[in-house]
C-alpha cells in the first residue's frame, strides 16, 4: 500500500505570498488540528508574509520535499492537494515609482483531504508517457463553423465517457496517459444535490467510465469553464465535467456555459525569442491541482498567455482564485514539464521548475502579473531572461545573473483594464 502525502502549502502568487508554516513564528499563521481523519487536517488563518513555505505530511508526520520526492519518484508516495491561493488585490502599484516596488497580497488556502486508508485522494504521478499528441505551438485555435470546435456548445449527457471531447474544444493530453484527460476524480457516491463530497479517488490510468469527474485541458488563451458547485467535504478543489451513472458526458456548470472552455482575459503575450523552446505549465485548478495544463513556448513564438477576473471566475470558500504557471528552463517541452515529475531534470522542472508566474484580474479591472522563484521546493535556476514590457506600471523582470527586479522573492507589476503586455524569453 502506498503512503499518502499532503502537500499543505505552495506559493501560488503575484508577488510576495501568505502561506502556512509548519510552526508559529513571527508571521502569524494560527493552526487548529482535528482529528476527524486519518490524514492531518488543518484550519488556516493567514496573514501577510514576505516567505513560502511547502509542507509535505506523511500521515501526521512532516516529510522534507527530498524526501516526498523520493518516494514519489518510487511508486511509494502519493500526493493529495497543491493548494492554489486567493488574494485581496492590493493597491495598484504606481508607475512613476522608483524607489519602492508594491507587491501583491494573498491569502493562502490549506487543502486537506479525507480518504480511506488504500485510496488515494489525489494522484500527482503520471503512470503512463504514452506517445502524445502535440499540443499547440501557437496561439491561434482553430474553430470549427459547423457543430464542433471550441465555440460550439457541448451535447450535455450525449456523449459515451470514453469520448475525449476534442471536437468541442478539449486538448487531449495523450503523454499523461489517462485518456487525454488532464485529471481525474472518481466519486461513486456523488449525488447531484450533495454540497460537499467526502469521497474522492484520483484515477491513475485512462478512465473505463467510472462515475466521476473528468478535467481537461483547453488551448492557449483559453480556461476550463466547468466544474461543479459541490467540492471536497475538506476543502478539495473539484474541476471538469461529470460521467455520471448512465457512462455519458454531462455538464456541471450548464446554468452559466454550455462550452466546455472559455477565452481568458487578451492582453498577455509570450513572445520566446530564444533558438530553443521552453514550457510554461498552468496548475489545473478547480481539480487535481497539478501542473499539467501545456503551453509548449517553441523558439520564436508568441503565445496568449491566459488571464481570469478572479471573482467571476473559479471561486474557493468565497475566496477569490488566481492562476499559477510553472516556468521551465530551456529545452523542456511541454511533454517533459508539464506534469509533476520531469524525468530530463527531477530537479529543475516539473514541480520543481525554477520560476512561477502567476496572475489574476481583480475587482476593479487591473491585472496584478508576477514572476517569482520556486522556492518553495527548488533550487534550481532559471537559464534565461523574462521582461514584461508593455503596458505594466512599474518594471518587473527575471535576468540571469542578476535576479529578479523587485526583490530576491520576485516582483509584480499592474496591468490597467484594457492594457496588454508581453513576456518576452530571451537568452
């Protein structure tokens, strides 16, 4: 039987982040345990710390990330819960500035987990490195304009569960071997009024129809715009579309889109003017919150990176969520590191690339940007320079040998409503 390990923390942020440490220092962070599951459980209450933190819990005994990530590499471990963070915006920063730089504010969230003792909750190890479908090396989707393709409107309880929905949207990711699917959460005891669902198992391997919810992944520029309104009874993300009992494809946020993917917010470019390719790898969040949605940066592209409105978007316990990007180093595909072991570089890529982006619009329209390192869990080092240019309100960029503009833990810019940017990857 395998070991469970609950990853507690990661820094998911536009900037300096809250996160929960293992112990009461001088930040704050209070922690209540219970003892309701087999699995630690922890309330959080955060505020506003300049560090990262990841916790990894094997039972109610904390694991160094070296050691998670040997036994992951094993087949002894597997992971349940990254916890991607919400956030109060801060106030914009200020683009005659000089002489300080405004980070953003986030409130992290702890994801616990309950599941019985021989099933695991999440899986973060892919079992499978099938040969994949090439995911998109540009930012331009073709749409159909016949019954199918990404502006089309799903067939809701239609199709048979064994149908990946390509032809509506979906980018199958063939690599991670579990159908095309990006996740999987089986919940045999799910019913359709249930507000909460205690019993989750993450399928491993290509799903046979099993009652459940089913992730995926959508192009460039684009979101996943179904999951469900009930989540984990403690605090599990649930994302994707639903097989229910009859084995067909239904929809579970049909009340608000009949699409299975939504366009995110224009205005952030990647442009990669380096001779060779990178990845930059989004957590698939509401859902197993692994690092698996692709965006293969090929040499001397541009692509849309995606952008939400916090508040109109995903929604955790009344929290405002943002999007998390891992960033690779040089020459890592999108197959290679967009999925929690890179076996090119166990080190340096995957879940433990060495540069994360994250970003988010709030309430009052700006688009809070920011690049920060994986210190979290990495110490590797990010082979080439990012610059934001473009309509951002203070400077903020990663140069090799230099570090990051704001600070060594990063730095973030603001994007006025309607303003655009570009992240450029050069040598």
């Amino acid at each position: 039987m395998k070991g469970i390990v609950l990853k507690l923390a990661i820094a998911a942020s536009l900037g300096s982040v809250a996160v929960a440490q293992p112990h009461r220092h001088a930040h704050h962070v209070h922690h209540q345990k219970r003892d309701s599951s087999p699995l630690e459980e922890r309330d959080v209450v955060t505020t506003y710390v300049p560090a990262t933190v990841t916790q990894y819990m094997l039972g109610n005994q904390e694991v160094s990330p070296e050691e998670a990530k040997a036994g992951l590499d094993k087949g002894l471990y597997v992971v349940i819960g990254e916890t991607t963070p919400s956030f109060t915006p801060p106030p914009a920063p200020v683009a005659t500035s000089t002489s300080s730089k405004e980070d953003g504010v986030f409130i992290e969230k702890v994801t616990t987990s309950s599941s019985t003792s021989s099933i695991p909750t999440t899986t973060a190890t892919p079992t499978s490195s099938s040969t994949s479908t090439p995911v998109p090396t540009t930012s331009t989707t073709p749409v159909s304009s016949g019954a199918t393709g990404i502006d089309a409107d799903f067939p809701d309880g239609e199709l048979d569960c064994s149908t990946f929905p390509s032809d509506y949207g979906a980018l199958a990711l063939d690599y991670l071997g579990l159908g095309g699917w990006s996740g999987l959460q089986y919940t045999p005891n799910y019913n359709i009024l249930d507000t909460a669902i205690s019993y989750i198992e993450t399928g491993i391997s290509s799903p046979s129809s099993q009652k459940g919810f089913y992730s995926y992944a959508c192009p460039d520029g684009y979101v996943k715009a179904q999951w469900p309104k009930s989540q984990g009874n403690t605090g599990q993300s649930i994302g994707g579309i639903f097989c229910n009992a009859k084995g067909k494809l239904q929809l579970t946020r049909s009340d608000v889109s009949k699409k299975l993917c939504q366009q995110g917010i224009p205005g952030i470019t990647i442009k990669n003017k380096m001779s060779s390719g990178t990845s930059v790898c989004r957590t698939d969040y509401p859902g197993t919150e692994n690092m698996v949605i692709p965006l293969d940066a090929t040499a001397g592209g541009s692509f849309q990176l995606a952008n939400i409105a916090s508040n109109d978007y995903y929604v955790w316990q009344g929290k405002a969520t943002t999007l998390q990007y891992y960033v690779n180093k040089k020459g890592v595909s999108a197959e290679e590191g967009c999925r929690w072991v890179c076996d090119s570089d166990p080190e340096g890529c995957g879940n433990w690339a060495p540069v994360n982006i994250g970003v988010g619009q709030s309430s009052d329209g700006i688009t809070y940007l920011s690049i920060f390192p994986n210190s979290a869990v990495s110490t590797a080092v990010l082979d080439f320079n990012i610059d934001i240019s473009g309509d951002n309100s203070i400077p903020c960029y990663y140069h090799v040998g230099e570090g990051f503009s704001g600070s060594s833990s990063g730095c973030t810019t603001g994007i006025p409503s309607g303003g655009s940017v570009t992240i450029t990857f050069s040598d």
